[in-house]
C-alpha cells in the first residue's frame, strides 16, 4: 500500500487532444481543471500543480507537460498524481499499465483517478483497471478509424484533407477552405524557383536567400501573427536551411493541386509520418491559384533528379547533368583541374573515365560545346521566328495530333464513361437485392452480374487510359508554350545562361569524333524540352511543308 506523501506536490494532469475534442465541452481542459480544483480542495490536497498537455493523442507519452512531471516524479517533488479519467492519462494500454501498476508504486507515487473512482492509497478501483485501460486504448483505434474514414469521404468528393498550408499561401477570410496567394512569400517561392533553374542546389540557395536578408517561413509566420510550430534558428530570423529549400522545390501544391495522402502514421499509437509511394497519392488539380506552372515544376524536378557536384577546383559546366553518351547511353563528366586551363576543361564518357571497357571517349570540351549549342538554339530561335506556323505544323506531325483527337472529345468520353459506371453500380445494386428477394433466379442473376461486371471493368480501364493520355496532351501544350516562350527570346543572346539552357534543353548525347575532311568533328544530338530533336529544313523541304499547310487550310 502507497503511503499518501507529505509537503509533496500534487500533480493536477489534463490531457485533450485533438480527437478527444470532438467529445465536446465535457472533456474540455478548463472542465478537467475545474474538476481536479474541486476534488482537491475538498479532499485535502493543498500544495497543487497544473501539468497541460492540450492537443496532443493519449497513444503518445511524449507529451511536454506529461515528460516534465515525470521528470519532478523522479526527482522526489510530486507524491500525488490526479486525473479526471484514466483516459486523460493515456490511452496506449501497455504503457498506462507499465506507469501505474511498476512505475508509480515503485517510486511511492499516489495515483487517483476520479471517474473509475482508483486510488492507490486506499486500493480502490484497481481490479478494473486493466479493463478500463484496454477499452480505453480501443476506444483510440475505433477513432482513428474513423478519422481515416472520414478523410476518405474528404478525398473521394474532391476535397484537400491536409490541414497544414504550404509558404506562399493563406487562408482566403471568405472561404476558411480555399487558399489564396500570399503574394510577399510567394515572390520567394518563385525565386527559389528561378535559382535552380540557374544551377544552383539547395544549399548554395539557402546561403543566397540568408545573404539576401530574406525571412525564413517560421519568422515570417511569427512576424506576421501566425503560428509555427518551428521556433527561430539560433542563427537569427533569416537564417534558411537546406531542408526548408527542398520542401519547398518538392511541393507539386505550389502548381495549383491538392496533394492527399502523401504520408501517413506507422499506426495510432506510432506517430511516426511515413512518406507513402507516389503511385499512393491523390492529386487533384485547380484547387487554388498556382505560384509555380506546370513546366517549370516539372523542369526543377528533373534537374534535381541530375544532381550537378562541382568540380575539385570549384567550377562547375553548364551542361552538367544534360550531357550523355550516344552510344552507351551513360552520362558524361566534367572533367577540370587547376593544372587545366578554363579553355581546356573537358567532358567525357563515364563507361570510359572508370575503365569498365564499355564504351570509347566520347570526347568533347566544355568551350566548343558552349559555342555549338549557343549556335543551334540561335539558329532554332530564327527559324521559329520566322516561320513559327511551319514549326507548329512540324511538331504537330511529329507528335500525331490529328483533328479527330482532341481534348474535347476525350472530357466528353470520360464524362459519358463515368456516368456509365455510376449506373451500372447502381443496376448491380438493384440486381442483388432483387436476387436476395428471390425477384431474380440465381442463374439470372449470375449472368446479369457477370455481363455489367465485364462492362463496367473494360469502361473503367478505358477511362483511365483517356485521363492518361488528356493528362499528356495538355501537360505537352503547356510544356510547348513555356518553350515557345523562351526561344523567342533567343535570336540575339550573345551567350547562354544556366537559366536558358535549363529551360530550353532536357537532354544531350554526343557522338564519339569523326574525321571530316581532316579535322575531327562530334556529331550532338540535342533534345529540347516539350519538342525533343528539332531539324531545320532545308529550302525544298520547307517549300513543301508551307504548300500542305495552306492545303490543309484551303481544305
């Protein structure tokens, strides 16, 4: 029997969490104090303390409030811990038996919880413990249930289910559920955005924004009046780390989408995120504004994906992470030392540099291909300039699109199949209860259900197929547009940036050197972003290609 402790703290504990709140005010954390105040008061308990953990599961021990009284518990302060309910104390049943029936005896902690009427001193209420304790940790895998469920019925209406808001966004005041751009942090996404696109990786942009005095997201929430759950870097308000640079570059929601079911829980009780697999995640598009288009999204992500390292010496190509090799298909590296000049840096196979015994050279300096490609999308810039429709018609014949398959038509298939499915579910669901009423033979019924089973599978699959390929379709006009949008600025650079060729190239291979007419050439293959390989034609071919758009207009 635990003797009741004298000129000890006594330990008040509330606990409520989220889920907890949705019992209503019973549970509430000033209904718990004032409860716990009145019990203690009129059973004698004089020397009280608070301990609040508010908003935080009961499957969980790390709480702040709960670890810093079980902290004063060791120590020899607190003698009496009381709770409202056993529930209050936790919900996880292993871990409240560990605390209550080894921890708190062994240590001579007096336990009381009003509700199941249990106290340790007088060894009531303590047979039932356990019971109460375990329909207390089902009572938190039923909620989670349910919570999981409830965020499916989100989901499936098409409804964002992640409460947290992305930097760059708030909350529109006549609509809690929409989000607005908020224009002063946005500029920042975009110009994290526009540093990559200029080569630059994620630290040498945290380093470039700290310069810059720009405000890291948790001090401009703090500046601004809204809650962080970050507190302020020890390195100041506009100290910004590498990670916050990558959340923001790996967000697809900045493109105007919701993203849903990203990551998950272990479990109730492990409240451990868990990042799901992307096959897993739900995105619905136009749910509010976008900060960041599709293409350049896109585009930062494959870049990323070829992460660029600096040489030894520091220098860096411009074409690092474009470049492969023709024939093994393997990247080639950028090779610099300070023994070679600028003039001479070079770029090679790596099949070749790690003496695999794949693959030849493939040999190529860094000034001569600076110059070649410089050239082309010069050349390629003209040529659009002048005959854009000659292009177009080109890129249209290239990629097949034809009058017959247009974005139109494919929305208006999807729509029909949709509105199929929906009724052959409901005519599976008539059939059944009618088969169970015994209205339809079983022989009848097998057959009806196996010839809308087969229907309603061969739509669905079709239908997947068309949002696929409508998927592709507007995702190619948008990546043609922002193409278009850049080239056109091309036919006067004097040189190339790394801004430029990011968004005009997504690949190069180069062929191993040929002797031409005495002097070694290296043929490039290069494949622009939206439209891949681009040949100019010649004057025939061009002649010809204008008489067939204007026949196709007379026509």
């Amino acid at each position: 029997m635990i003797k009741q402790a004298e000129n000890k703290i006594t330990a008040l504990y509330c606990r409520l969490s989220q889920d907890d709140g949705r019992e209503g005010e019973s549970n509430s954390i000033s209904n718990q104090k004032e409860i716990l105040a009145r019990y203690a008061r009129a059973n004698g308990f004089h020397n009280t303390m608070f301990f609040v953990d508010d908003g935080i599961s009961g499957t969980t021990f790390d709480r702040p409030d709960f670890q810093r009284m079980q902290r004063m518990i060791e120590n020899g302060e607190i003698g009496v811990v009381i709770v409202k309910d056993l529930s209050r104390f936790g919900r996880n049943y292993l871990d409240v038996g560990e605390y209550l029936e080894i921890k708190y005896p062994t240590l001579g902690v007096r336990f009381i919880a009003i509700q199941e009427n249990v106290d340790a001193l007088k060894n009531t209420g303590t047979e039932m413990m356990p019971f109460n304790n375990i329909f207390n940790e089902w009572y938190a895998a039923q909620t989670s249930k349910k919570i999981r469920a409830v965020w499916k019925s989100k989901a499936d209406k098409g409804e964002r289910i992640a409460a947290a808001i992305p930097y760059g966004y708030i909350k529109s005041q006549d609509d809690p559920k929409q989000w607005i751009i908020d224009e002063e942090a946005a500029k920042v996404v975009r110009y994290i955005f526009e540093l990559t696109l200029e080569g630059l990786g994620p630290m040498k942009i945290a380093r470039r924004l700290e310069d810059e005095q720009i405000l890291s997201p948790t001090a401009y929430y703090l500046e601004n009046g809204r809650k962080s759950s970050n507190d302020i870097s020890t390195r100041g308000k506009c100290a910004w780390s590498t990670t916050s640079v990558r959340h923001i570059l790996e967000n697809r929601q900045y493109t105007g989408c919701t993203v849903n079911f990203k990551t998950s829980l272990v479990s109730y009780k492990v409240h451990k995120t868990v990042y799901n697999p992307e096959e897993e995640w739900q995105i619905i598009p136009n749910t509010q504004e976008a900060i960041i288009d599709e293409d350049t999204f896109n585009r930062v992500q494959e870049l990323r994906d070829s992460r660029r390292r600096n040489t030894a010496t520091g220098r860096e190509s411009l074409f690092s992470g474009l470049l492969y090799c023709a024939d093994c298909k393997s990247k080639l590296y950028f090779c610099a030392a300070k023994s070679i000049k600028p003039e001479q840096e070079f770029h090679r196979c790596s099949a070749y540099k790690e003496n695999r015994g794949t693959c030849s050279i493939h040999f190529i300096r860094e000034v001569v291909l600076r110059e070649a490609i410089l050239e082309l999308v010069k050349r390629v810039a003209l040529f659009i300039q002048q005959y854009e429709a000659v292009f177009l018609y080109m890129y249209a014949k290239k990629h097949n699109i034809t009058k017959e398959v247009n974005s139109r038509n494919m929305k208006a298939t999807i729509e029909r199949n949709k509105r199929r499915i929906k009724e052959l579910d409901k005519l599976i669901e008539r059939i059944y209860e009618d088969n169970v009423l015994g209205k339809i033979p079983d022989a009848r019924f097998s057959k009806m259900m196996a010839s809308y089973e087969a229907e309603q599978n061969q739509l669905v699959t079709e239908t997947a197929k068309t949002e696929e390929s409508l998927k592709t379709m507007e995702q190619d006009k948008v990546d043609l547009r922002a193409f278009l949008e850049t080239i056109r600025q091309c036919t006067d650079i004097k040189e190339l940036t790394p801004a430029i060729v990011n968004r005009l190239i997504r690949r190069i291979e180069v062929h191993n050197s040929e002797k031409i007419d005495g002097r070694k050439q290296v043929r490039l293959d290069v494949y622009f972003t939206a439209v891949g390989l681009i040949d100019i034609p010649g004057e025939k071919e061009l002649i010809e290609m204008m008489r067939e758009i204007q026949s196709a207009k007379s026509a």
